[in-house]
C-alpha cells in the first residue's frame, strides 16, 4: 500500500515493492533498491533510502545511504545509516527514552551536548555490520567500520569490535576483509588506500582511534 495523503512517494527506476508492503509519504527510495523483499516493510513518513538497498520491518523518519541492507524484521527510527551497512535480522534502535526525557549526544570534538530533541535514534557509519538481535539506546553513535553484537549501551568509535559490552580494537586487515566481500557482492570493489583514507580523516576530525 502506497499512502500519498501526507506527501508524495518518490520511486525511482528499478525498485521493486512487494505484496503487503506499506510506505506513507513523503519518502524517498533511490534506484534498483527492493522493498520488502525479506520481512514484510512499513516505511514511515520522512524517510529517504538511498539506491542499492534491501529494506524490511520497519523504518520511521530515518536516511539509509545507498548499498545499505535492512532486509529483515526489526525498528530503526529516527537515525542514519551510511553506505554499506549491514543490519542482522531483528536489529532494532531505540528513539524514545522511557522517561520521555530529552535525549543527550556526545559530539566527538565537542563533547556533551544536551537537549537535541525527544526522539532521537542512532547515527551508523559506514561499512559497519550488525550481527542478528542487536539493540540499541536512545541517541547512540556508531563509528564506521565497526562489527557490533549484543546491546549496544555506549557510543563507539569507528574500527571497534564490539560484543556483550565489550570494546575491543577492529583490525584494519580484517575490516579491509569484510568490506570487500560485502562489496563485491554488489560487484563494486574496494579501492586502493579507501581504509587507509577513513583512519586519517578519522585522525584529523577528533584522533578517536587508539593504536
């Protein structure tokens, strides 16, 4: 079902939308993306997705970048996801803290900064990949190129191994690993020093990578 009564539908060349599907306007879905393909998709007013996408369960006033999977079952409100993300079948973000209060993000440069809003979900950087089941707080930030299991209850920076609370250091050979079989599965390919480039830029914005 298609719901054009608050804004308009933009669907661009070669998405499929399939049976019991529902998207309410005004969204957003680039090209040769599927919707509802694996668990049946509810996609919420103020929603964009980029080209390249697979996207299931359900999705409220979020931006997925392109090459993105959300195939399965599982919520993801109010946040954004870059490119090349993965998220494993039942992930799902909170964006509504249970005491209704105003939700607190920590910049990485500027430190805290308070009051951004009341429903708040989480910010995912590229190349990151969750595993089945995952659960994520309210307003949490998770760097590129990170490998997340369990409950994620504390921001993470980019390049962290990240399981049942624990943090430990992503090995860039093996990040370099992952990323390239997830993109050649769309016969795109890692380009040279792409990984080497993220930890620079990384460096320079707030030096958050240890070692």
């Amino acid at each position: 079902m298609i719901d054009t009564r608050r804004g308009p539908v933009i669907i661009m060349n070669e998405v499929e939308v399939f049976p019991y599907s529902r998207i309410e306007g005004p969204v957003y879905i680039g090209s040769n993306s599927s919707i509802g393909k694996g668990d049946n998709a509810i996609i919420h007013e103020g929603t964009h997705i980029g080209r390249v996408c697979n996207i299931g369960g359900e999705i409220e006033e979020s931006i997925i970048h392109s090459f993105t999977n959300k195939y399965h079952y599982g919520f993801f409100g109010h946040g954004v996801a870059g490119s090349w993300v993965n998220f494993g079948a039942g992930t799902t973000n909170s964006d509504l803290k249970n005491t209704y209060g105003k939700v607190n993000v920590k910049h990485p440069v500027e430190g805290l900064i308070k009051d951004v809003g009341l429903k708040i979900g989480c910010t995912v950087g590229d190349h990151t990949k969750f595993s089945i089941g995952v659960m994520i707080h309210t307003g949490k930030q998770i760097g590129p190129l990170c490998n997340v299991m369990g409950a994620v209850r504390d921001d993470l920076d980019p390049f962290t191994w990240y399981e049942d609370g624990v943090k430990k250091k992503f090995r860039v050979s093996k990040t370099k690993e992952v990323a390239r079989r997830m993109m050649e599965r769309r016969k795109k390919y890692l380009p040279s020093g792409y990984i080497e480039a993220e930890i620079e830029l990384i460096d320079r914005l707030g030096g958050c990578l240890e070692g």
